[in-house]
C-alpha cells in the first residue's frame, strides 16, 4: 500500500497559557496542503518490522521516527504482524509544517486499512496524540481550529481555493522547545476563528503567529522572506508553526522571483482536487 502524506500550515499561532504540566495552551487554525511524502508499507519479509527512509535525510536512530513509533504503538495495542515501510522524505523537517506528525498518522491510517482493524476517527486520534500535538490532525485531514496543547480540534469553515499558495523554507532548523522557552503567553478576548471569517487581504492586520517575534528576532534573514513575499504581493504571509518555514497567499499566480538556497513549494490551492 502506498500512500501521501501532506503537511499543513497555521493561520495564526497564539500561546495563550502556561500549563502546570509543562506545556502550553494554543489556538490555532491549520490548513492541510498537498505537499506530500510518499510512504509505502506491505507485509514484512522477515519477522522484523524495517523503515526505510530516502529523500530529504533524518538525523536520529529510526526507532525513533515517528512512522516507526506509530507502527509500534499499532502493534503494542492490536498485536499486529511485522512491516517493511519506505518513507520517501519530500516536505522539509523542522520547518513548522507537521510532516513528520503527518508520516505517523498516515501510518496509523495505513495499518488501520492493512490489517482490517476497523478503527474509527476518534481511535485513530486517540492513539496519534500519544505521538504528537499535531497527529490528531491529520486523522480528519481538514481545515480545523486546535486548542488546547493542540490536541483538541473542531472542524472550521475556510476554503483558500483559487489562492496561489508560496511556502518557502530556508536552510535552517528550528527547535520547537527553544521557540517555546521565549513565548509569553497572551490570553486573548476574541477567537482565532472570528479572524479567518474576515476576507483574506485583512489578515496582515489582525492574524498572528506568536513565535514570529522570537524566530524573527534570532533569524532575521526569515522577516526578509516574509517580507519579501509581502513585497511580491501575497495578500497574507506568516510564519508556519515556530518556522522556519514561512509562507505567502497571492491572488493570482504573480509570485516571480527565487529564494536562493532555500527550498521553495508553489501551487495553485483546490487545483488538486
């Protein structure tokens, strides 16, 4: 079986509160786009569960790949046979586009369909957020509003179709924890989702990514991209998750003029479908 993961990307990011756990509260919309890894998966030849990763390289044992951990917990909760897996790596890491939490539920969903587990949605998203915040996402795959640590989502009305999407990544990683450790969380009066309800061109003034000043600030050659977009014409750009990847709205197919030595993903959104 082979199948296509695709990323996301956040329409506004706000760290809202400080948790006694450790962790965050969020809002947050995510959007799916379709740029996609490529993940195979069939029986095992031997009695040892494999992955194999090409493209785009990984740093870190493969037992610790999210792909693989997903197939672990698989087999820890429904006893299910060994796999050879190849993941073929297209979307970049460390970029704040979900890709690798997009590879681990692709592969709860995979498993779910190969061994004929009849698992619903919410099983499905019951065992990604043991993997990550952002799995349960991408069980459903739809423009969703995330609170919570991220783990709570409920589907939002959006349609970007007809916009002409530039998601451009420069070379550089970001880590989430230290994007973390610089945030001041914020409580806000109005909801996220009132935002994405006003007309795209009006979200330059009101829609925020909270770790753009941090990421901003210890990266300026990212603020350049974002502006650079803005500059191009993109009626809405931000930063995706805590970066580095940084993306522009266009209206029309305008976008002209390169980034050198970063990666760069173009497409005309809904023409997929």
């Amino acid at each position: 079986m082979i199948t296509f993961p695709n990323c996301k990307i956040n329409l506004g990011l706000w760290v809202t509160q400080r948790r006694s756990d450790g962790y965050h509260n969020i809002q947050t919309v995510m959007y799916p786009i379709p740029w996609c890894d490529i993940l195979e998966i069939v029986p095992a030849i031997n009695t040892k569960t494999t992955l194999t990763i090409t493209g785009i390289q990984i740093e870190g044992n493969t037992e610790n790949n999210l792909s693989f951990r997903a197939w672990q917990l698989m087999a820890e909760t429904y006893k299910i046979p060994s796999v050879s897996m190849h993941l073929h790596k297209v979307v970049p890491t460390g970029a704040g586009l979900g890709g690798g939490s997009s590879d681990a539920s692709f592969t709860l969903k995979m498993l779910n369909e190969m061994f004929a587990l009849d698992l619903s949605n919410e099983m499905l998203r019951s065992l990604a957020v043991q993997l990550g915040m952002d799995c349960p996402f991408f069980i459903e795959n739809e423009p969703s509003v995330s609170t919570g640590r991220g783990e709570f989502l409920k589907p939002v009305r959006l349609n970007l179709d007809g916009y002409y999407l530039v998601i451009v990544k420069p070379p550089l990683h970001l880590s989430t924890a230290a994007a973390f450790a610089g945030i001041r969380p914020l409580e806000r009066q109005v909801s996220i989702v009132e935002l994405i309800s006003l007309p795209v061109q009006d979200w330059k003034n009101v829609l925020y990514n909270d770790f753009e000043n941090i990421v901003f600030e210890l990266y300026p050659d990212i603020l350049e991209i974002k502006n650079s977009l803005y500059r191009q014409g993109a009626v809405y750009a931000a930063l995706s998750g805590s970066g580095s990847a940084v993306y522009g709205l266009f209206s029309g197919n305008q976008f002209q003029f390169g980034f050198p030595g970063c990666t760069v993903f173009q497409t005309l959104l809904g023409s997929q479908s």
